[in-house]
C-alpha cells in the first residue's frame, strides 16, 4: 500500500511538471495580467473651439493699395457729418470709393449692440474709426467693416479688433513709401485741409474737426506710406477737384 501511494505522488508530480513545461517554457509558470480594455483617446480640440470663440482673423496686408491722400480722404468720405456732394464727389476717386462701405456712425451703432453696458461713448468710437481708418488705409479697412458686420456676437467683435490692430503693426513695419520730408508732410495736411473745408461749403467746420482728429495719423502715414508723386501733385492742386484727380494708389 505504501508503495503504492508512493507511485500515485511520483505520478501526479510529473504531471503537474509536464503541465508547468507546457505553459512556460524554463520551468517557470508566469501569471498573465489582465488585458486592459481599448479605449480611444477624445480628439484633441483647437484651443478656439475648445473655449468657444472663433479662430483669430488674420488680414493680408498687400491688398493695402493707399497712399496717403486715400487714407485722408477715406476717414472724411465716411463721415455722415459730411455730406456735401461737391467734396464727396471730389473724395470719391481719391478714397478708392471707401463711401461703398458702411459709415463710422452706422458701424458704431452695431458695435454698441453687441458691447451693451461695455460699450464706449458714440462720439469715442467714431473717432477711433477715423484713426483706424488712416491707419489700414480704404481696402483693409472695408475688410475689419465686413468682419464687424458679420459679427453677431461679443468674441467675433474683439476677433475684428484684434485683426485690425495687427495690420496696424504689420504695416508700421513695412513702410513703402517714399520718405516724404516731416515739413513736407505738414504742407500737404495744411492744404488738404484748406481746399476740403473750402469745397465742404457750410461743413467746413466738421470737415476740419474730422482732420484735426487724425493730424498726427496723417502725418504719420504720409511719411510712412506716401508718395513723391501724390504729395507733388496735391500740393500743386489749386481746388479738390484737382485735388481729387491725383493718383493715390501704391504703384
């Protein structure tokens, strides 16, 4: 009996070995962890959307095309205080027909919808649209009134704002004008001014309100976007209609 149950162990030992061969090779049986379900990672989300507001605008400055007599006349050719067919007729061409867009007034009044109680005082937007507008110049302008427009709410307004700013800095840095002198520059304010507020008739006054605003835009901008040409011949312009036939265009 002994020996038999010394059998019945030496023969449930070698199967257990044949058992622990067969499941890991070397002798030793190694426990499986378990397997850890797939899951798929969420797709990751542009930081914009993530937060809700709108990816940022950038303009392209080269459809910038004014030199410095389209920016002046632009900011005047959108005013609703001028309103004087003879000047407006005479701005026309000069402004590359910037009266096609929407007045500061009426860009404002949309602006102050969606700003409500943040909203700035009429007469300070309207100024910072006359600044604006000497600083893009017309055609870059017409893009950041489009984008205003369009917005319908308060992130897509700040998205325009942010888009105009960055042009203003975009095109700071890449002058293309002709280095017109400072005392040149001053000339050619002092004489726009002088024949638009002539041909404004009784809206002389507006007229030079407008202008004085922007003085030191103007200046700045016939120095950095002006050119010999534009100025030469708008100084040598004896009313706005001649004025107004001066090329103002960046060649």
């Amino acid at each position: 009996m002994r020996t038999a149950a010394i059998l019945v162990s030496i023969s449930l030992a070698l199967a257990c070995g044949a058992d622990a061969g067969k499941a890991a090779p070397g002798g030793e049986k190694k426990a499986e962890a378990p397997k850890a379900p797939d899951v798929k990672a969420p797709a990751a989300k542009a930081p914009e959307a993530a937060e809700g507001k709108p990816a940022p605008l950038h303009l392209d400055i080269s459809h910038d095309k004014s030199g410095v007599l389209a920016r002046a006349a632009s900011t005047l050719e959108t005013s609703e205080a001028v309103t004087s067919p003879a000047l407006k007729e005479h701005l026309a061409e000069l402004s590359h027909h910037a009266e096609k867009g929407p007045s500061n007034e009426a860009l404002c009044a949309h602006m102050a919808k969606l700003m409500a109680d943040k909203a700035s005082p009429a007469i300070d937007c309207i100024h910072a649209l006359e600044h604006q507008r000497v600083h893009v110049g017309p055609e870059i302008f017409a893009e950041v009134a489009q984008c205003v427009t369009e917005a319908q709410t308060l992130d897509a307004l700040l998205r325009c704002e942010d888009a105009e700013k960055e042009a203003e800095r975009e095109l700071h840095v890449k002058k293309r004008g002709s280095g017109v002198e400072p005392e040149t520059c001053t000339k050619l304010f002092t004489h726009f001014e002088k024949l638009a507020m002539a041909d404004a008739g009784d809206q002389a006054k507006a007229v030079e309100e407008i202008l004085e605003e922007v003085r030191a835009d103007i200046l700045e901008a016939c120095a950095e976007q002006g050119t010999r040409a534009e100025v030469d011949c708008a100084l040598s312009a004896k009313d706005m209609k001649e004025l107004g036939a001066c090329q103002s265009s960046l060649m």
